[in-house]
C-alpha cells in the first residue's frame, strides 16, 4: 500500500456516507479516522459535511498531531482518537457519532450496564460513560483514553459515543450495535430497572464472542460460508 493510503480514504468516505444515509452523522457532528500507514493517522476534516467530501479531503495527522497531508484542517475532536490509538496499538480505526440513543444517555451521564449480553461487544460487561469535558481537550482526551484500557467503546458525557476497531468495518459494528443497546437501555428504563447479568453471565459471553472470532477468521478446511 502507497504511504498516500488511497485505499484507506476511499474506506473513510463509504463509511462516512453509510452513517450520514443510516441518519447517525446529522450534518458534520461525528468523525472518524484510521491508522495511516507508515505512522499517523488519517481523519475526517472539519465542518465539511458528507455531500461535499471526497477521498481527497481526508487530513493525514503525525504521531505529534502536525498536518502531514491534506487542505483541510482535521476535526478538532482528533486529540481522542490519537490517545486511543496511542492506548491500544492494536486498534487501527476510531469512529465518533453524536447518534441519538448513545447522545441521550450520555446526558443522563449514564453508561451501559450488563443489562444485555450484546454489551460485550465492546470487550467487557458495561461500555462506561467518561466525565465531561469540553471538545477537542486534552482532558477529554485522557478520559477517553482510560476508558479504552480495557474496552472498544465508551460514551462521553453530554457529548456522544466513541467506538473502535482493527478494522473501519469492525469499528463500524460496535459503533452501531452500542447505538441499538442505548436505545434498547433507554426503552426499558422508561418501564423499570432492567435485570442486569452477572460477572460470570458476561464473562461467558465474552470467552464465547473469542471463539466465535476465531473461528469466522480460519473456518475449517471444507467450510463453505
Ligand atoms: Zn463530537
């Protein structure tokens, strides 16, 4: 793959005009960014809402968070989706939506319990809900960044949700299954108190989404689909 990473843009700007058709990127409020190869990250830029992007608005950003391509300026929320990178090398695309179930419970500065086994989607048995700090710092930054230890997604206070991935694709689906569970959450807590699962429930769930993984990655020899 060239050190532009063409293809890696062209990923970006599907993925933008699938959240913006699904209604979950209203005008240019969320962002998103993959590893760059050879270093770096490329993002989404600023203000420039998804009729208007191309492939070739995507910035590229350097491990110090100076411009290294582009001639837009990046989304001011680029300082979190470095900290996660930075946290987890193992992730390589971040995806950032102020999509409406996600958004609402982040006001009511409330993360996802185990009320559900799909929660461990995110890599263990709640998706937390960081405190609130203003956009673009780097106290949101670090906020973020520790909810990520141990989890690929977290919601942010008054803000909305984060999500990430080794892949765009994979980013993506937690991105949009942790949207559909803070709608569902929202749901049950307007008639109670849902039922939560216990430590040993998610685990399970959690060694079980393992195999399952494996398995989709090498299926055995033979194995038609
Ligand atoms: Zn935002």
């Amino acid at each position: 793959m060239s050190a532009d990473d063409p293809e890696l843009r062209e990923q970006m700007l599907a993925a933008v005009r699938r959240l913006d058709a699904l209604g979950l990127n209203r005008g240019s409020t969320g962002n998103l960014s993959l590893r760059a190869s050879g270093g770096g990250l490329w993002i989404t830029p600023t203000g420039m809402s998804p009729e208007e992007l191309g492939a070739g608005d995507m910035v590229r950003l350097g491990d110090d968070g100076q411009v290294q391509q582009g001639a837009w300026a990046p989304s001011t929320e680029w300082p979190f989706h470095r900290a996660i990178y930075i946290r987890r090398p193992e992730l390589r695309a971040v995806v950032h939506l102020h999509s409406p179930h996600a958004t609402a419970l982040a006001c009511l500065r409330r993360g996802l319990p185990a009320f559900h086994y799909m929660v461990a989607v995110a890599g263990g048995d709640s998706v937390p809900c960081t405190p609130y700090h203003l956009f673009g710092t780097e106290a949101l930054s670090q906020a973020v960044g520790a909810a990520f230890a141990d989890r690929q997604a977290c919601l942010m206070a008054n803000h909305g949700l984060v999500a990430a991935g080794a892949t765009l694709g994979q980013a993506l689906k937690v991105a949009l299954e942790i949207e559909a569970l803070c709608g569902i959450y929202l749901q049950a807590l307007a008639v109670g108190e849902p039922a939560l699962l216990s430590t040993e429930q998610m685990a399970e769930v959690i060694e079980r989404f393992k195999s399952y993984g494996k398995a989709r990655r090498a299926p055995p020899a033979g194995h038609q689909g």
